[in-house]
C-alpha cells in the first residue's frame, strides 16, 4: 500500500504575507489528513521558516522547490541542501520543467540534486515530462524514461524509496489541459515498470504522482487510477478550497488497494 501524497507547488507567487494568509485558509477549512495521506506545500524559499512555524502541530509538510546541488560555496543566490533541512523542510522539488526550460536543468544535473538531497535526508520529488511535440511525435515514453533512469542512476534500494517521481507532462502545465486518466495511468505504469526492471519489487513502494492541471473537477478520476498515488498541483493549490477539496478527495480514496498492475511490464 502506497501513502497518498497532495502536494502544492506554489512557485514564485506570493511573500510571507500571502503564503500566512493561504495557510490560514487551508487550515480554517479544517482540512482531515489521516495517516494514510501525506500533504505537502512548497512556498517561495523566503517564506520557508515562516511556513514551517506556521504549520507546527499540523500535519501539512513543507518542502522548497529546488536545492543546489553542492554542499557550499560561492554560489550567489542559491540554497543548499543542509539549510533546507535547517529550516525545517522534509521534501525539494527536483527537475520541474519549468528549471529544465529556464534554467537549462540537464538529467546530470537534475540527478546530482537528487544525490545531494538524499544526503541529506530530504525526499526528492523528481519531475520528468515530455513535450507536447515529444508527445506528438509518438517520443512521450521514450522521453520519460531517459529522464527517469537518469534520476536514479546508480542509487540504493535504500535512496531509491525515499524519491518521489512526479509525471508532469509539460503541456498540461498551467494550460488548465489535463492528461486524460487513461494517459496518466499509462504513462505511470510504464514508469513502475521501468523502476522494476531496476529494482525488482522495491518499485512497488516508490510513489508517483501526477501534475498538469489537477483540480477538484479532475483529481478523483486521475487519484483513482491504480499507479496514481497522489498529486503536484500548481494553480489550483494556490485556493485553500480547490487545494482542501483535492485532500478530501485523496483521503475518499486512501483506502484503495493498489493491485499490481499487469501492464507495468511493458517496454518502450
Ligand atoms: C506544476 O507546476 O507542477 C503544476 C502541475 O502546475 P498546474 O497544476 O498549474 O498545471
């Protein structure tokens, strides 16, 4: 059984002031989380301390939304691995697209962030994603697995269940166009099976979630599916409602038995 994980990426919107204000509202909405579903916001790094002092005694996790991949130095305007933990994060966002396109993230780089998260203790939420081109040009599989066999290179059994991998198909972010639950499925259990094919069984515990437009309309079709075990959600976690609606939804279906799925043996 797989914990359910709803997780917020909150990108570069808003200070410390709406960052307060939002996690007053999701808090005021009294959102249940249960021991079956884990709930995750990434705000902006100024706001970090604030979120984590904010959120003491309750059970949303905080994570940032990316870490430099060296341990110190002179690296002007960037943050590492052990401040993150110092601050109090448990979770970094890895590899968004969005750092791949703007930032030029390549696979080596995004899997030396992963390293240095691992060391540190902090869980990886890894993202990877095609193109709609790649998508159209039928090279959405083949896209998704370099990137994924890319990020665990090399790691442990050990590392290995502490990442989450997020399928973020790049033309379902911010477009309000989902990937259908069927796409996502699909594309989740080629995933598994990828990661199976690297370490046996132990892929059966790696969580997946899926992000691209996730929203209350949308989340139980998506969450249902058998190799969907949870959200990133970027709109739609900036509104306390839409952000609370889509936790309830995950702990309707915290209860579903993940069967292995047949088809997470396919091959590219
Ligand atoms: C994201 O940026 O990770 C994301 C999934 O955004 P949105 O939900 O807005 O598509």
């Amino acid at each position: 059984m797989r914990k359910l994980l709803i997780a917020g990426n909150w990108k570069m919107n808003g200070g410390a002031e709406f960052t307060s204000d939002l996690l007053s509202a999701i808090k005021n909405q009294k959102p249940t989380i249960s021991e079956e579903v884990d709930v995750l916001v990434c705000p902006t790094f100024v706001s970090l301390s604030m979120a984590i002092d904010q959120l003491h005694e309750s059970d949303i996790l905080v994570g940032a939304q990316n870490v430099h991949e060296a341990e110190k130095g002179a690296y002007t305007g960037e943050i590492s691995a052990s401040m993150l933990v110092e601050a109090g994060c448990s979770y970094v966002l890895v590899g968004h697209s969005e750092r791949r396109a703007y930032y030029h993230e390549d696979d080596a780089l995004v899997h030396k962030k992963i390293q240095t998260a691992l060391a540190h203790e902090l869980s990886p939420v890894v993202c990877v994603g095609e193109l709609l081109a790649e998508r159209k040009e039928g090279r959405h599989f083949e896209v998704v697995k370099t990137q994924t066999l890319a990020a665990f290179e090399g790691l442990s059994d050990e590392q290995v269940v502490q990442i989450v991998v997020a399928y973020e198909p790049v033309w379902a972010i911010g477009t309000g166009e989902t990937a259908s639950p069927e796409q996502a499925q699909e594309m989740h259990a080629f995933i598994r099976s990828i990661l199976a094919e690297q370490f046996g069984d132990v892929a059966q515990a790696i969580r997946l979630l899926y992000g691209g437009s996730m929203k209350p309309a949308n989340a139980q079709e998506l969450l249902s599916r058998a190799d969907v075990d949870g959200g990133l959600i970027g709109g739609a976690s900036l509104d306390a409602e839409s952000f609370v609606s889509i936790i309830e939804i995950a702990e309707s279906l915290s209860t579903k038995t993940i069967e292995p799925n047949p088809s997470s043996t396919s091959e590219v």
